[in-house]
C-alpha cells in the first residue's frame, strides 16, 4: 500500500501569455484525465497576482507519477503541450499528506451528518450483536473484546471526518489494518459484514437520505475488502499512514 502524493507546479505566466498557457494547459489535462496514475487535478491563478498559477495534481504515489506517468505512451504529448513554459516554473515538488486535515465547517463531515459519536456508538452495538450471533462472521469474533465495537465506533468517527481519538488512543491505520492479519476472511464472511452493517445502520437510525448512504456505502466496501485483502495468508503489514478520510463521494485515499 502506497499514499497518494500531491505535486505542486508552481508558475509565473507573463500575462501576455496567460490565454494560450490556459490553453495549453485545457488540452495537456485530457492525458491527466486519462491516466490511471493521475486521481486529480486543478490549475489555479493568484486572486492577488494574474501572474502566478500553482497546478495541483493528486498522483497514486510518487512513484506512479516519476516511474509510470513520465514513462507512458501519453507523456511525450503531455509534454509537447506545456513544454514552452517549463522555464516559468517556480517550484515542481512532491508532497505526501500528514494527519493535519479536516474539513471546513461549510460543509457538514459524514461525520456530523450521520449524528457524531452517538450514532456511531448505536451502530457499532447494534452491529456487533448480530455479528456474535451470525453463523458466519461469529468464529471471526468468537473471542470478541468488551470494549471492540467502542473502538470501531472511535475509528469510523475519525474515517468520517470527526475527532482523530482512534489515532490518540489506539494508533493509526497500520494498526487497525494489522488487527485483521491472519484472519483469512472469506469473500463470504466479507458480504455478511456489509449486509450487517447496513442492517445496523437502519437499526441504529443513521441518515437515510441517498447521499449519506452512497458514501456509507462507499466505505464499508471499500474498508471490508482493504481487511479481505489483509487477512490472507501471505499479507504484510503496511507501512505508517494517516487514517483515511472518507467525504461526499470522494475518491478512496489509499489504492492498492
């Protein structure tokens, strides 16, 4: 596993030649929109100073962007397009996120939305009491601790944009990930938890709305199939990353 690496290009663009930069830069994007490398893009120009752009491109890691990106059929072209202003560039630097984020309070966390640490306290009990008596998933969590749906209820609050108490108190990805190493989850086992978990959410009164439940969704396939993936025979665990930050439809912050 690999975390995303956001590049900042940094320009200075006469302004005589700001019109046919845009320009260039609208169709050099058609190579960033198709590569697998590339999950996001944004050019944006100083409100203070129409000189000054600053590209943000969101790669699924250096490497991709440095190794795969630049070595692609597509990047002599990519590169054709913006080549007449490489000499206006300011800075070109990778940078790897840090557990400093959230969100504005413009716009609610999934966290908010679905009710902070009560609802998800709700959701977790009602899960984990049908979970220990599911015929499936109930040898997974035979020897189930008192306090683990407290925890998964702390960790999806910290995933949904609330507090960061999983990380202060338990430790941060890696750590969750490395709980499901050696459980040989089976694809089955992996549905019912899903099935459950939905369950649990109309149990516990989560919103029902479309946009809550698509990202909720979103989530608990998305993290079922990470731990599918981390508890077969052969898996490691993975190296120090922040707890993902799951939004409104966002793309997934880690990729395989």
């Amino acid at each position: 596993m690999t975390t995303q690496t956001v590049e900042y290009i940094r320009y200075r663009i006469p302004a005589d030649r700001s019109a046919e930069f845009l320009a260039a830069y609208t169709r050099a994007a058609r190579f960033l929109a198709a590569s697998p490398h590339c999950v996001s893009y944004e050019l944006a120009r100083c409100d203070e100073d129409f000189e000054h752009f600053v590209l943000r491109i969101v790669w699924t890691s250096t490497e991709d962007h440095v190794e795969r990106f630049r070595e692609s059929e597509s990047f002599p072209d990519f590169l054709a397009e913006i080549r007449p202003y490489v000499g206006c560039i300011d800075e070109m630097r990778h940078y790897k996120p840090t557990t400093v984020r959230g969100a504005g309070s413009a716009e609610p966390t999934l966290y908010e939305w679905a009710g902070g640490a009560a609802a998800l306290t709700r959701l977790t009990s009602a899960f984990y009491a049908q979970v220990v008596k599911d015929d499936l998933l109930g040898p997974l969590f035979a020897d189930l601790p008192a306090a683990h749906a407290e925890h998964v209820a702390l960790w999806l609050g910290e995933v949904f944009g609330g507090p960061s108490a999983y990380t202060e108190r338990h430790g941060g990805h890696s750590h969750m990930v490395a709980m499901h190493i050696g459980k040989d989850i089976t694809e089955a086992q992996r549905r019912r938890w899903v099935s459950l978990m939905h369950d649990a959410a109309d149990e516990a009164g989560l919103p029902s709305d479309a946009a809550f439940r698509s990202a909720f969704a979103g989530y608990v396939e998305w993290g079922t199939r990470l731990a599918l993936h981390f508890s077969a025979p052969d898996a490691e665990r993975p190296a120090e990353q922040p707890v993902p930050t799951w939004g409104w439809g966002a793309a997934p912050p880690y990729r395989g």
